[in-house]
C-alpha cells in the first residue's frame, strides 16, 4: 500500500505541475455529469450484482491539464466476503496531440469508501491511451498498469464511428492479464439532446455471462 501511494503521489505531482505549466493563459472549464444504468458493468463485468446504479461525476479542464472524481453505487465482495456499496474514482491527466493523434496520460484511484473492515479493494493504475481519426469516427488504444505491482495490465483497443448527427455506435476488445480473462462491448448511443444520451451496450467477459445493459446519461 504504502508503495501504491508513493508511485501515485509522484505521477500525480509530476502531472500536476506539467499541466499547470502548460496550463497558464488558457481558460479553466468545470462541467458535472450524471447518470443512471440497469447494470454498471466495467470490463465485462457487473459491480451491481446485476443491478442499478446511480452515477456522477465532476471534470476541471484547463489546457492539456484534466481532474475530476466520478462516483457510484456497487454490489460486490471479496474472497473472504467484505462487501463494497460505494464506489468514488479520483484522476487526473494530460491531453497532448501530435498531428492527428490525441493522448491521454493519467493516473487513476479507484476507491470504496465505507467498506467493511479488512477489505482491500482501492487500487490505483498508471493510464496510457492514443486515438485518432477514422473517417467520421475514431479508433484507439488503451493501456492501464496498477501502480502497486507494475504488472498485469489491462488493454484494449476500442472505436466510436457516427451513423448520423443522432445515433452512434461503439465498441471495445481488451485484455485483463490481472483477472485472466478478455472482455469484449459493443453499443449503440441516441443523442436525446445535445446534453443527454441515451446508450444499450452488450458486454462480455470470457468464463463469465455477457450482459445487456441501458444507460442515461446527461452533461451539464
């Protein structure tokens, strides 16, 4: 543990100071998210129990420079049976762009405040992702290396293409070498408004069920 905050405490110091160099004379934003689900799944797999979830989020922008924290409700316990209900992510990162491709380096904390005593389950990744365009649409990888043993990652490559100024799909294939299994989603988004949107995603993990899950969610 106490490597896993030292490793986190230096990448996100350097990414701080980095972005707040990068950062002087352009203009901060803030903007909040919320949503709710039928299933939260995260790399094919449900932290529900296969149930619904109510989720938010907040995002601070200036130049290259990103934070945010991100929260929802989970169903999930360990091995030994300590239980988790709640689920707060904290991140933050820099955005640089070379010619048409577009990074995303990031530090990622994924905590569970208020679960029961003994469990272990906060753990922070390393995040190293590349898009670019593709046609009207995108197509990326992703690379995430927990902090405390540098080792079993998850990656994927994953793309977004348009259907019209309404309805886009989308859809990812990754690999988590941590939990040995592959996942695989596959959906199709409808944007209600500008602001809102409305997605039904199919999701896989390999040994385990494959889920269909309905989301909503707006931006503000």
């Amino acid at each position: 543990m106490k490597k896993t905050l030292l490793v986190a405490a230096v990448a996100i110091s350097a990414l701080f100071a980095g972005g707040a160099a990068m950062a002087q004379g352009e203009t901060a934003s803030l903007s909040y998210n919320l949503g709710v689900t039928s299933d939260y799944v995260w790399r094919g797999v449900s932290q529900t129990d296969g149930k619904a979830a109510l989720q938010g989020g907040i995002d601070y922008k200036k130049g290259l420079f990103y934070a945010g924290a991100w929260a929802s409700n989970v169903d999930f316990a360990d091995s030994d049976g300590h239980k988790a209900s709640t689920e707060l992510d904290l991140y933050m990162g820099l955005t640089p762009t070379a010619g048409k491709f577009n990074f995303d380096f990031g530090v990622i904390a994924y905590t569970y405040p208020g679960a029961d005593d003994g469990s272990d389950f906060n753990v922070t990744e390393l995040k190293a992702a590349v898009s670019h365009p593709m046609g009207k649409g995108t197509v990326g990888l992703a690379f995430y290396l927990p902090t405390e043993s540098l080792e079993d990652p998850y990656y994927e490559v994953n793309m977004a293409y348009p259907l019209s100024d309404k309805w886009t799909v989308s859809g990812a294939l990754g690999n988590y070498e941590g939990a040995g299994y592959t996942t695989k989603n596959f959906g199709v988004t409808y944007a209600i408004t500008p602001s809102l949107g409305f997605d039904v995603r199919w999701a896989d993990a390999s040994k385990l069920p494959s889920t269909l899950s309905a989301s909503l969610k707006a931006t503000f």
